[in-house]
C-alpha cells in the first residue's frame, strides 16, 4: 500500500455514512400548485426569498416559469444534471406542449453551454420512466443530461465500480450558474 496513490473524495462522506438524511432542505416561502412536498425536484422548484441561499443549498442552477435545472448530487459524471418541468408530473403525457417544448429547448441550450464552458466529446441524454426503468424518483419526470470524454470510462469504473468525478458540485455550480446568467 505504500507505493499506492489515494482518491480523496470528500463531497462523498454524506452519502457513505448516511448523514444526508439528517441535512434540513431550506423551506420555499411558496410551494407551486400541484406540488408533492416530500418530492425534492417539487421543493427545488418551488419559490425561495431573493437573499436565499437554496438554489446553492439545493444545486439549482437555473429555473424559469416551467423548467428546473440543478446539478445531480450523486453524478454518473462531471456536470452530470436534471432537467425537469416544474410541475409535478409523473408522466410524458401528463405534460403540456409547453412544458415539454421547453425541457427540450433547455436540454439544447444546456449541451451548447457546456460545450463551450468544459468541452465535453458528447453527452448521454436519458428519461427513465418508473421504477423498472431506473428511475429513483418515479413521480416527477426529469431527463438526465451527462457530459461525456473519450476515454471517461477507465479502470476504475471498470474494476472498482467507482467513478471520478474531478470536480465537486460546489465548483461547478459557481461554473454553470455563472455561465448561464451570462448567456
């Protein structure tokens, strides 16, 4: 072990030792119509005080009137995020051609901000309906959007079952949240 070099990955200890669950989400002074208290994508998309520190706390990047966008807290990949309406909805048919028109225009817009703020060789763009389907939060429809490198995939995905990811969420939340207000 002496000639081995070492991971650090401290962003991760929540996750490990179950302390997550005893983080307390900021409370929205507005929920949307429609919202599921217990969902956290409902809770993010809900309305903060202008002096909040939520959208940090909570990842978000962006939102407008029907889409919400935040930074993945457990990432398959640098940038890894979530696209989802605000609303509440299970379903791509429970969705209305305005909500759906606009995920997609963000997904867009999304892919060319990140292709010119970290460069990334491609992306994987994914829905995952119901549980069956990989889906970890079955009622409230949001696409993940991962940037992806040639060569991301290496031994360490392969023989330990780990991922690196070399940036931490904080980090690029300032990044992203920066060059969105920007664009």
């Amino acid at each position: 072990m002496e000639n081995s070099e070492r991971l650090w990955a401290p962003w991760r200890l929540e996750y490990v030792t179950g302390a997550e669950a005893a983080l307390v989400p900021p409370e929205p002074d507005a929920w949307l119509d429609e919202a599921d208290r217990g969902c956290f994508l409902c809770r993010a998309g809900s309305e903060f005080g202008k002096s909040s520190d939520a959208d940090r706390q909570q990842l978000v990047v962006a939102r407008d009137e029907r889409v919400l966008v935040m930074l993945n807290r457990y990432p398959y990949n640098n940038g890894h995020l979530l696209v989802a309406p605000r609303r509440h909805a299970a379903e791509l048919a429970n969705l209305v051609p305005e909500e759906h028109l606009a995920c997609m225009e963000w997904l867009a817009r999304l892919t060319q901000v990140f292709r010119a703020l970290i460069r990334p060789d491609g992306f994987n763009i994914g829905l995952n309906l119901g549980r069956a389907a990989g889906a970890g939060l079955p009622g409230h429809l949001h696409w993940h959007l991962v940037p992806r490198w040639s060569g991301d995939t290496n031994f360490m995905s392969s023989l330990a079952g780990t991922r690196v990811i070399p940036q931490s969420l904080e980090a690029m939340w300032e990044l992203l949240s920066e060059a969105l207000r920007k664009s």
